[in-house]
C-alpha cells in the first residue's frame, strides 16, 4: 500500500469534513452565524430551526455527501481490494478523518457541529444496508417524539446491534468502530440528555423561515 497517497486521502477526507456548510450557507445567503443563534450548533438541524427547511435540507444532503465522498476515497485512490475487510478499515479511516473535519472545521475555526449527517454518509459509503436500517430508526423515532436528538442517539445506538447480530461484516475495525460511533453519539449529545430527562428538550417540528 502507497503510504504517501494514504496520507494524502486522510488529509483530503479532513479537509473535505472542514467545509462547513452550515456555516457559510448561513453567512452567504442569510448573513447569520448559525453558530450564534438556536442551540449554537453548526449542523443542518440547527440551521432548520433558524433559518428553515429551504436552507437546512441542501445543509443535510451535503453534509451526508461529504462523508461519503470521503469514505469513498480510498476506493477511488484504489488502496486496498474492492471488498476486503482493509479496503473497509481505510474507508473507515478516511471517514473518521471526514468526521474530525466536521467537528473541528479547519475552514471556521475549528468550531463546527456534532457530525451526525456526516457520519451517516461515512456510513451509508462503507455498509449501506444497515445504514438505510438506521436511517428508518431514526425517521420512526423522530415521527414519534419530535425529537431529533433522541432519533439521532437511538439510530447511533442501533448501528452496531443491527451490524453484529443481523448484517455482519469480514472487519473487525468496523464492528468496533460502530460501538465507537454509537458511545460518540451519546457523549455528543451528553446536553441534549440531560435536557430531555428535564423535559426542556426543543422539539424539531415547528414553524421556520424558507
């Protein structure tokens, strides 16, 4: 394996989870920080609730995008072979370095959102069908409550029930990497608990600008 070229797809994959969307969308087109306003987070959530569903959902979809694009690089730089458990540990590499981006975006001084769309295209890249599973917890959970740091915590914490028990995967880094995910999720959120056990959790459905 090149190491050189592997250093470049890690860089490129950080730089990729830098762009922070939620940022400069809302400072090009609003002229707001979104950082500044709702609860403060840099993700496309925070941006549905300040600026509405017009700006939040092309925030989401190129957040997923990012990391997939960055998951996938180390199969378009060709690193590994196509479906070997190494080939699967470097996308998850790539994906982590995608997420660090995100979180702390080089591009916004290093202040950046909770990765959870990030994380979800990192994921929908490297292992689709459990990913879409997630993704149908979550809609359920987030239907039922309103609350989307309670779908988002039972989506993360589903991940690695449904991939060991149901799915299955050849790497043992990934099988790891989704319990990781899932503790990651829940310390991210560690405000948004202690928020919902006192009932003053926001909830998502509500009016917005376009």
């Amino acid at each position: 394996m090149n190491v050189t070229l592997l250093i470049i797809t890690l860089v490129l994959a950080y730089l990729l989870g830098s762009i922070a969307t939620a940022v400069w969308v809302g400072k090009i087109f609003h002229n707001i920080d979104v950082r500044e306003h709702g609860s403060g987070n840099a993700g496309a959530t925070n941006v549905i609730r300040v600026l509405g569903w017009g700006t939040g959902i092309p925030v989401l979809l190129l957040d997923v995008l990012k990391g997939w694009c960055a998951a996938m690089l180390p199969v378009f730089f060709n690193l590994a072979g196509e479906g070997s458990a190494l080939l699967t540990d470097l996308q998850i590499a790539a994906g982590v370095a995608a997420v660090l981006g995100h979180i702390f975006p080089v591009f916004a001084g290093f202040r950046g959102g909770k990765g959870v769309a990030t994380i979800f295209g990192v994921m929908l890249a490297i292992h689709p069908a459990v990913t879409l599973s997630c993704l149908g917890i979550f809609l359920i959970v987030l239907f039922a409550s309103s609350y989307v740091s309670l779908a988002s915590m039972s989506a993360g914490v589903a991940f690695p029930i449904l991939l060991m028990l149901i799915f299955g995967t050849p790497s043992a880094v990934l099988r790891i990497f989704s319990v990781i995910v899932a503790v990651a999720l829940l310390f991210t959120h560690r405000k948004n608990i202690k928020r919902l056990l006192r009932g003053e959790e926001s909830k998502f459905i509500r009016k917005g600008k376009s």
